[in-house]
C-alpha cells in the first residue's frame, strides 16, 4: 500500500482526481486541510466517495507551506503502509505514476524520484537532482519505515531538499533511485 500525505489551504484538491485515476489501485491519501475549511471546500470534498481518499480538518491553521502537517501525519502513517509520498492537495500525478514508482524499486533503495514539470516561472520541465531547488517532495516515493524514520525533519521554505539531504547522509545518495520520466506536475 502507498500513503499520500496532502496538505491543502481552500482549494479543489486537484490531486483526488489524478489518484482516482492512477493504474496502481492500493493507495491511500491522507488529504488534511490547513485549519477549518469553507463550506465550498467542504462541499467538494464531500462530493468524493472514494473510499481510499481519508480527509481530515485539523482545528487551526499552521501554514509553513503543510511542514507541521506532513511531521504529525507520517507519525500517523497506517502500520500496513509500505510506501510514503509527501505532497500537496494541489498536485497532478499521471496514471501511471504510482505503478512505476513501485516498480522501479531495487532491493536496498529506500526512494525513487521522478522528474516533473512545474508552473513557476512559466510552465517547464525539471529534470529532478539530488541537490538544492532541483528537487520536490511531491515527486518522491519513500520505502514507508524509511519515511517514518525520517520524518519530516524542517520547517523551511526548502524542508523538501532538507529531507533529501537528511536521507543522503542517513542512507547514502545510492540508495535513492532515479526514474527518469516526468511523472508528476507541481501546480
């Protein structure tokens, strides 16, 4: 099983859609909304009755880009996950992404990562690094006891590479694998 965690902040979570859709059909979003959501918010997420998709409102906004909702949610990750991915509400997966994340798992590797393409500054492709500004959360997949090891050890603007970094010096940058397809499209 694959976990998603997603933080979100008042808006349709484009990322349900791109789940819903996904040829790799054992997964579960743990989708959290930043503090108490609009009724318009509620009323969308209501409308999904995927079963797969588990929302959750939590009492105050925190903000840090989801930072504190991501470190809360990976300590409340289920016990049969063997998968993590940290990413947002407002992100697109092609149908193919969770398969191929999995399959793309060697004996020993305790991530992949994929290239994605991003909106800012204009539309683009990003050929992902292991290094600073080259690399985003949402297109990781964590080996789920790795992620929980972890954490999600920042709070800054750039805790995706902090986390990255952490999980070099812990594991060792080979035992992080590159698949090499845009998989993953950061709105």
């Amino acid at each position: 099983m694959i976990v998603l965690i997603a933080p979100m902040f008042e808006y349709y979570p484009a990322l349900v859609p791109s789940l819903i859709c996904q040829t790799y059909p054992d997964w579960h979003l743990m989708l959290v909304h930043d503090g108490p959501c609009s009724q318009r918010i509620r009323d969308a997420i209501n409308g999904v009755t995927d079963p797969r998709v588990e929302f959750i409102e939590t009492a105050k906004r925190r903000g840090n880009w989801g930072h504190p909702i991501r470190a809360e949610m990976v300590e409340r990750m289920p016990e049969e996950a063997d998968f993590a991915v940290h990413t947002n509400g407002d992100n697109y997966y092609v149908p193919q992404f969770l398969e191929t994340m999995c399959q793309s798992f060697q004996p020993g590797d305790v991530a992949t990562y994929c290239s994605f393409l991003h909106h800012l500054p204009h539309w683009c492709y990003i050929d992902s690094r292991l290094q600073c500004d080259w690399i985003d959360c949402g297109c990781l997949m964590w080996q789920a006891g790795v992620a929980k090891s972890l954490g999600w050890p920042s709070r800054k603007y750039a805790a995706d590479w902090d986390l990255v970094k952490l999980a070099i010096d812990t594991y060792g940058r080979d035992r992080i694998r590159k698949v090499p397809l845009p998989l993953f499209v950061h709105n």
